[in-house]
C-alpha cells in the first residue's frame, strides 16, 4: 500500500464528510417523517396507494442500486470514483426535493398520483441512489485506517443527526408560516450544499496509483458481482441498513399520527423531533472509544438493547407525555450507534472483500447500504400507511376512532420492539473485526490484489 493510503484524516476533512450525510439526512428525514402526511392530509391522496407506492419503487431501487454500485466501481477520473458523483448529485438533490413538496392541488387524484409517482422515483430511486452509495463509498476510499474510519463515522454521524434535528424540529413551522412549496426549496437548497461540501473538498487516496491522479483500471462488473455477493458481510450490511431504516421510519412517519390524533398537539411533533435526535448526537462522541476499545459490535448490540427499551416505553405510554419523552430518548440514545457503525462496517466489508476475494468494490458494497435505506424507509412509511388504511383512517374526520388510535400506539411503540429484537440478532452476526488485524497484514505485507 502507498503511504497516503494510511493517512489520518484531519478533522476539518471528517467534518466536511459529515456535510453529506447532513445533506442526505434532509430529504430522509422529509421522506421518512412529513411525506406521507404531505399526501395524505395535504396532496389528498388515498394511504393504502401511497403505502403501495412506496414499496413498488422497492423493487426499481434494487436495479438502480446496484447499477450505481457498478458505476462508481468503474468511474475512474482525476478526483477519483465517488467525489464526481456528490457534485452531480448536489444541484440534483435540490431540484428532486422542490418537486415532490409541489404534487398540483387543480389535479385529479390519479394524475396526483403518477405526479407522486414520478417524483418519487426521481428522488429516492435515481437521486439519493447516487448520493447513498458516493457517499458510502467515499469513506473507504479516503484511508485503510480502520479506526480514524471509525471516527469518521462517528463525526459524519453526529452531523447527521444534528441535520435531522434542526430540519426535522424546523419543518412543522416552516410549512406552518411559508406552505410546502418554499419549504421544498429551502430544504433542497440546505441538502444541495451539505452534499456539495464532501464533494469538493473530501481527497480519494485508497486505490489510487501513487503518484498519479487517477485511480487503478476497472475489472469487469462479471468479476466483481460474484465477489461482492459471496461477501456475507454485504448481506448483513443489507439487513442492518434496513431493519434499522425501517424501524426508523416507521416511527416517525407514525409519529406525527400519534401526535395528531392520540395527543392531540400537533406542536408535540416539534418536541418529539428534537428529544428523538438529540440524545443520539450525545452518545455518538463516546463511539470511538467504545469501537476501538472493544467493538463496534458491542456498541451496536447495546443500542438495540436501548432500542428494545424505549420503543417499549413508548408502547405504553398512551397520553403521558413524560413516558413518551422519556422512551423516546431511550431510543435516540439506541439507534444513534446503529447508524454510526453501519457506515464504518461497509469500509470494513470492501476491506474483507479485497482480502478473501481479491477483489475491491467499494461502489458494490456500499450499494447494500442504498439498498437497505431504500427498502427500510420505503417499507417502514408504507407500514404505517397500510395501517392506517387497514383501520379506516379518515384525514377528514374531527374524532378517529378507538381502533385508529390503537392502530397509531402499535405502529409507534410495539412493532418497533418487535423490529428492534430482529434488529439485535442481525448485529450479533456482524464479526467482521475479528479479521481486521489479519487483513491490514496482509494487505500491507503483500502485493495489491487486483482492483477495479
């Protein structure tokens, strides 16, 4: 390995990632949490086909995911593999964000509809495709220094989080006072530049020729593919992404029903918002000592735990608002490390991959983490869209009824204990670290193994 390939990251650079994840959490946190209220209550379109819709646009993610993975395998230009792909996908973000915040009210509901449609598909299944696996790729390409990767993951989580705490405690008032068209362009102007940030000042050294400013040639994708999809860290990759997306999103997308219908504040949403972001930011900056110390497994397996805890809390909660702060916190506090580690175990998968299999494949490895996202947020929105059908929910009515505010406190609170335990057995499997000592070796002792 070249020396550059084991530089320390200083930290302005970890913070500039950090930007990107900021950026993308924008219009996650928009999806996950006001999407489905925004077209429901506002667009006026029926639940049961926008929790369909959701999941339909899973299966055109799972094609789109891994051609991008591919994609950026065999990208090879001046400013590396993942960089040119943040850049293009900046002004794109923006653009995809004002246009499903804009569903035309003089429609009718089936043209409303396909409007729905075809943004969605731009947004989450073209754009943050792009995004997500640029992104995810990029920390594996900026140093083989598995625990400065570690703190990079750490810090680009905490920018996360504060990026879903200020936007998601700031658009109830924003649609409030401005309505959702000039909330959709602030909010795509805000991602546009966090994502731009990475993009312009994050340098790619892992695979580079030394010396040279571009990167090593391709392989084939018919090379690639196959030892990216014997990687069993890959799969778990996968389920981990999704599980805690799923459990996630699910949450919030149920959370502003909860506060509608079973509190009756609206405003609650605010509160919830900043208590389900900010104890998670707290708990982050002792991940790099707990991950270098013992694991990021540990840590990870000790916030499903918390998870497990508050989502329990919550479930029941009912109208005690104290209960509700409390499980909610419990559960910030959880899924905090959840995230934070899922980031650094797919730099650790490329690295596992290139040992066992000879091969490199950051862009395919961090497509499981698109493909997760994708599928968790899409299936944990449409869950609590399915429900709502199920039970008859009315966005017209003054009063729901006793079997839509059951309904509400199951999706908020006990099917996230039910995920969550789901959740602690997938990262119970992730023992890629035990083969990191034994991969730098050899990584560093012998020859390169062929790249892409």
């Amino acid at each position: 390995m070249n020396q550059k390939e084991n530089q320390k990251i200083p930290m302005w650079k970890k913070i500039c990632y950090g930007c990107g994840a900021g950026g993308g959490n924008v219009m996650s946190t928009l999806l996950a949490s006001f999407l489905l209220s925004y077209y429901t209550d506002t667009a006026g379109i029926a639940a049961a086909a926008i929790g369909t819709m959701f999941v339909i646009c899973r299966l055109l993610d799972g094609v789109t995911d891994f051609a991008m993975g591919g994609i950026v395998d065999k990208t090879n230009t001046k400013l590396g593999k993942a960089r040119p792909w943040l850049i293009i996908c900046a002004p794109l973000m923006c653009i995809g964000i004002i246009l499903i915040l804009s569903v035309p009210q003089g429609w009718s509901e089936a043209m409303k509809l396909v409007y729905a449609y075809v943004t969605y598909i731009f947004l989450n299944c073209i754009v943050y495709t792009i995004f997500g696996i640029a992104h995810t790729a990029l920390l594996a390409r900026m140093t083989r220094d598995f625990k400065d990767r570690n703190t990079t993951s750490t810090v680009s989580s905490i920018c996360n989080n504060l990026a879903g705490l200020v936007v998601g405690s700031m658009i109830t008032g924003l649609q409030i006072k401005f309505g959702w068209t000039v909330t959709g362009v602030i909010l795509g102007v805000i991602a546009g530049v966090l994502i731009l940030i990475p993009g312009l000042t994050i340098e790619e050294t892992v695979g580079m020729d030394d010396g040279k400013e571009k990167p090593q040639s391709s392989i084939p994708m018919k090379e690639q593919l196959p030892a990216v999809l014997k990687n069993k860290y890959f799969w778990i990759a996968l389920i981990l992404g999704a599980l805690t997306l799923f459990v996630n999103a699910n949450a919030i997308a149920a959370q502003i029903y909860y506060c509608n219908v079973v509190l009756g504040n609206p405003m609650f949403m605010t509160v919830l918002m900043s208590f389900g972001q900010a104890p998670g930011i707290v708990i982050l900056f002792f991940m790099p000592y707990f991950s270098n110390k013992f694991s990021k497994r540990v840590f990870m397996a000790g916030g499903a735990i918390l998870m497990i805890l508050g989502f329990g809390i919550i479930g029941l909660a009912g109208a005690n608002t104290t209960m509700l702060l409390a499980g909610t916190i419990l559960r910030s506090v959880g899924i905090g490390p959840m995230f934070a580690g899922l980031y650094a175990f797919c730099a650790d998968a490329a690295d596992y991959g290139e040992w066992k299999y000879g091969v490199r494949c950051e862009g395919l490895l961090a497509s499981s983490q698109s493909i997760g996202s994708k599928i968790g947020i899409g299936f944990g929105s449409a869950c609590t869209a399915w429900i709502l059908a199920a039970v008859a929910y009315d966005p017209t009515a003054m009063t729901q009824s006793d079997k839509v505010v059951s309904a509400i406190r199951f999706d908020y609170g006990w099917l996230g204990v039910i995920i969550s335990v789901v959740l602690l057995i997938a990262v119970l499997l992730m023992d890629v670290e035990k083969y990191l000592p034994e991969i730098r070796a050899a990584l560093g002792e012998t020859q390169k193994p062929k790249m892409r």
